[in-house]
C-alpha cells in the first residue's frame, strides 16, 4: 500500500521559520514528481512548489524567494523550508506524488500551519 505522510506543520509568528516533511513510500517515490500544495479555509488548494524526478523545481509567485522545496531520494522525502512566513500562507500543507508519465497522484493527510502573533 503506498503512503505519503507529511509532519513538521505548526504554529509560528510572522517572519518565522518552518520546514515540512512528507515521506513517501519507496516504491514510488523514485518514480514521482512531488508537489507541496495548500488550502486555506474557504479557498481552494493550490500549487505551492513541485520538485521532478530530476530536482527541476518550481514555485507560485507568493512564495518565490521565501520557501525551498528538496528531495532525498535515499530517504524517499521531500521538504518544504518555509522563511519569512506571513499570516497569509495559514493553510493546510499537503504533499501529492505524481507518478512521472501518469496521471496517478498520492496524496497525504495534510499538515496544519497556522502563522500568527
């Protein structure tokens, strides 16, 4: 059965640090393009960072410059170091594997990250 299980959400104040990890299973893990994405309350989830089986990388606009997503293929996990947080990214983190070439996607249970003073 394949798993994606994030952990590292929580509360911090604005301008503070935080870093996500999602582990995934091994058996997919090699084979996926994986991707951070959030929901805030009311809105809809959104692409936040993706990182291709090659490290290619890519980022929304609002958190350019501020969040650094990385993979370690030996650890079957990819990250989310989040700087310079602002109330605006309070949502729920969630981490989806894209198996390459497919359109399969695993997604985890979600991680709450709460920026407030």
């Amino acid at each position: 059965q394949v798993q994606v299980v994030e952990s590292g959400g929580g509360l911090v104040q604005p301008g503070g640090s935080l870093r996500l990890s999602c582990a995934a299973s091994g058996s997919i893990f090699s084979r996926s393009i994986m991707g951070w994405y959030r929901q805030a309350p009311g809105k809809q989830r959104e692409l936040v960072a993706v990182i291709t089986t090659s490290g290619s990388t890519n980022y929304a606009d609002s958190v350019k410059g501020r969040f650094t997503i990385s993979r370690d293929d030996a650890k079957n996990t990819v990250y989310l170091q989040m700087n310079s947080l602002k109330p605006e990214d309070t949502a729920v983190y969630y981490c989806k594997a894209n198996l390459r070439f497919t359109t399969t996607n695993y997604w985890g249970q979600g991680t709450q990250v709460t920026v407030s003073s």
